[in-house]
C-alpha cells in the first residue's frame, strides 16, 4: 500500500529544522556558560596570584622599612660618636696650648714681679699678682702683648700694700699667632 503523507513534508523540514537550531542555542549555551565558568576560575586564580604577590612585596617592603629605620639608627650612633671623636680631639688639641701658656707666662715675667693667682675663664686668664713698682706691671703688660700666646692685656685694677703694689690683668688667650 501506498503510504500517504498527511503531513506536509515542509512542516517536517521547519520542525526539524527548529529541533536542530534548538540544540545548536543549547549547545551555543552550554558553551557559553563554560567559557564564562573557565574565564571565572581563571580570572580568580590571577587574583589570587596577584593577592600572593602583593602580600610577598608587603614583606618585603616591611623587611626594608626595618633595615633602613637600622641604617638611620646607625647614622644617629656614627653622629654621635664623631661629637664625641671631635669633643675629644678638641681636648686633645688643647692640652699642649696649657703647658704653651704657663711656659709662656714664665718667659713675659719681669724681675721684682711675682703673679698671686692665674685663673682661666673661657678664652680669657685673670692674673693677679704683685710688683715692687708700677713699670714692671708696664713691662709684663708689654710682654704679654708681645707674646704670639696671649692677646692685648687690659689692667683691671692697681692697689698699693706696704711695699709692694697689687695688680689685676685680664688677658685673652690666642692659640698662636
């Protein structure tokens, strides 16, 4: 027997034809929704790559933050101790000019004239002392001027005692001339 088509064979090609482009919209779907699954993972996997990276340089940047606040410590120390260095150099220095000055004062001192007291002040020397005339304070006064040791005298005050007369000097100090 012949078979007959009831339905139109154009009605069959549409409906397969929409079956197929439905499972090519799953399909496009599917995929879809794979690729963004993958894009996900691996977009979190860079993140977190990048998370661990940034907590490698927070290590490190602390790490660096505690040596140069080591290095600054350092500096402060290497300053303190060139004070000191040079705080000592300076007495150093200066230890040789006493013996210079008191040498000097022995050379400047006239006969009939003896010093009482020697007190240093600062940059300054006070000399107190004693003469049988008023021209041997003069000439220890010019002794002095004339000493590359000391600087400009400037008599303070003249007194006279039974048989000798007192006097006071105030005296710069030089460190050579």
């Amino acid at each position: 027997m012949v078979k007959i088509n009831l339905r139109s064979w154009r009605e069959e090609k549409n409906e397969e034809a929409q079956k197929s482009f439905l499972m090519s919209l799953f399909v496009s779907f599917l995929l879809a929704g794979g690729c963004v699954v993958i894009l996900g993972e691996y977009f979190d996997q860079q993140a977190s790559r990048q998370d661990v990276r940034i907590q490698f340089l927070e290590v490190k940047i602390g790490q660096l933050k505690t040596k140069i606040q080591e290095i600054e410590d350092l500096k402060r120390l290497k300053a303190k101790r060139l004070a000191r260095l040079n705080t000592i150099q300076t007495l150093q220095g200066s230890r040789p000019l006493i013996v210079r000055y008191f040498d000097e004062l022995i050379r400047v001192l006239p006969e009939e004239l003896y010093y009482t007291s020697l007190v240093r002040s600062g940059e300054k020397l006070i000399i107190n002392g004693l003469a049988d005339r008023n021209q041997n304070v003069s000439e220890l006064m010019r002794n002095l001027n004339a000493s590359q040791w000391f600087g400009e005298p400037n008599l303070t005050t003249v007194g006279a005692r039974e048989s000798d007369r007192s006097f006071n000097l105030d005296v710069p100090l030089s460190k050579g001339k």
